[in-house]
C-alpha cells in the first residue's frame, strides 16, 4: 500500500522540483541563436569536432567504450545564473519517447545519480514534441578551462551511453 502511494507522490515531487528549481535564476542575456566563443575556443583547443545547431548550442558526437557505440552530446551556449554564478550545461540523452518512463526507469536513475561524481539525471515532458526525456547533464561554470570541460563531456557521454544500452537495444544517441 505504502509503495502505491509513494511512486505517484514521488513522480509529482520530481516533476515539481525540475519545474521549479530548473527556473530558478535567470537565462543570459546573450543571443540564443549565437555560439559562445568561449565555448568553441576550449573545444577547439581539445581537438573536438563539433557543429553548431540552430539554438548556438554546441553539438559532439564521441565513441564510447569498444563496442563501436556512440554518444551524442551538446554543451549549451546559453548559461543560467544563481547568485554569484553563471552556469554552463553538458548533456546527453538517453530516453526520448512518448510512452511516459517506468517506475522501474525512474527508480533505476535515481540509484544511478547516488554513484555519480558530477552530473544528475533529469527526467522531463516537452509539450510541444509530447516526449518525455531522460538527460544526464553536469552543470558546471560558464568559464570552466578545457580540462574541467573536457571532464563534464567525458562523464556526460559514458554515464548516458551505459544507460541507454542499458534500457535500450538501440544506439540512438
């Protein structure tokens, strides 16, 4: 009984904190539609191929273990703000579909975020496309240097590939 009541309180409560914590602070000022040079001078400086999509948001795409398997990530130009900091996110996808995620799935990333040293899973709704997404992202300062980067893109694109082989028989990201 306790466990019936408890997963749909759970869900709501992480729904209610991604909706409000995620708009805590505010977005930068600058254009959305503009890479950040910051951004592409450490990438460049790594040696990472990259393209910019439609947002100015920086897209990669990275081998991840033996298996031939690939990850596909962005680090986003447009930074937030809290207080004194300014706020850069690396992600990656490992679910996207209309079917709404499991308890299982749920139950699954939580323990995995417990493991993590950097990063967090993040489940959201979009209502325009209509699909629910799982996300790793590890948020990190907007000036970070290319090491800092290069480790966020590295956490980021192993801990969404481990998990969507996990859940998935597909290697769509």
């Amino acid at each position: 009984m306790k466990t019936r009541i408890f997963f749909p309180l759970f869900l709501a409560l992480c729904f209610i904190c991604t909706s409000v914590f995620g708009q805590v602070g505010s977005t930068k000022a600058s254009t959305s539609s503009k890479a950040d040079p910051r951004v592409k001078k450490l990438l460049t400086e790594l040696g990472y191929k990259f393209d910019v999509d439609d947002d100015g948001d920086f897209r990669m795409t990275f081998k991840v273990g033996e298996d031939g398997r690939t990850q596909l990530l962005w680090v986003k130009s447009g930074t937030s703000e809290f207080g004194s900091l300014e706020i850069r996110e690396v992600f990656s996808f490992s679910y996207r579909d209309a079917t709404e995620p499991s308890r299982s799935l749920c139950m699954k990333l939580l323990r995995d975020n417990y493991k993590k040293k950097l990063g967090a899973w993040e489940m959201g709704y979009s209502e325009s496309s209509e699909l629910y997404t799982a996300i790793y992202n590890a948020k990190i300062a907007a000036d970070a240097d290319s090491s800092t980067l290069k480790d966020a893109i590295q956490m980021v694109s192993e801990a969404a590939d481990e998990m969507e082989a996990q859940i998935s028989d597909e290697d769509k990201w």
